[in-house]
C-alpha cells in the first residue's frame, strides 16, 4: 500500500514538474514572438551588387519554374528519393 502512494506521489510531482517547464518554454517563446513582431517591420535589405553573374533576372527565372517538374510525378519517376532532395534541386 505505501509503495503505490508514493509512486502516486511521485507521478503527480512529475508531471507537475514537467507541465511547468513546459508552461514556461511557451511563455518565452511567446514572449519572443511579441517582440519580434514588435520591430519595425518596414525593414529591408537590398543588393547593391547589380553586377553579379548569380543575379538571376525575372526571365530567367520563369524558364526555371516552367521546367521545373511536378511533384508528384518527380517522385514517381525517382524512387527512393526524398522531398528534401526535390527542393534542393529545383527550389521551391
């Protein structure tokens, strides 16, 4: 009888324990959340390397989205591959 109240005991001092450290990783998550979209957000950043032979123009770009493959059929004709490895391909 004292072993099954203790490990009563001991149960609900656990989870206690852990529903507060869970509680107080949401609050400062939360917390950052709140602060970080707090900032200014009309901040931005600007390449002012125009000359750059990786900056892709628009057109450039189109012709990558029209090549780039469906999905669902890139898996299907590559087995054993991961979407991880079709994103890291063509992008997203």
């Amino acid at each position: 009888m004292t072993f099954w109240l203790i490990n009563i005991i001991w149960a609900v001092i656990s989870v206690r324990s852990y529903n507060k450290e869970i509680e107080d990783d949401t609050k400062r998550q939360l917390d950052l959340w709140n602060r970080l979209h707090e900032k200014d957000q009309n901040q931005f950043a600007v390449n002012i390397n125009q000359n750059s032979p990786d900056l892709k123009t628009s057109s450039q770009r189109t012709i990558e989205v029209s090549v780039k493959p469906n999905l669902q059929d890139w898996i299907k004709n590559n087995r054993g591959k991961t979407i991880n490895d079709y994103f890291s391909k063509f992008g997203r």
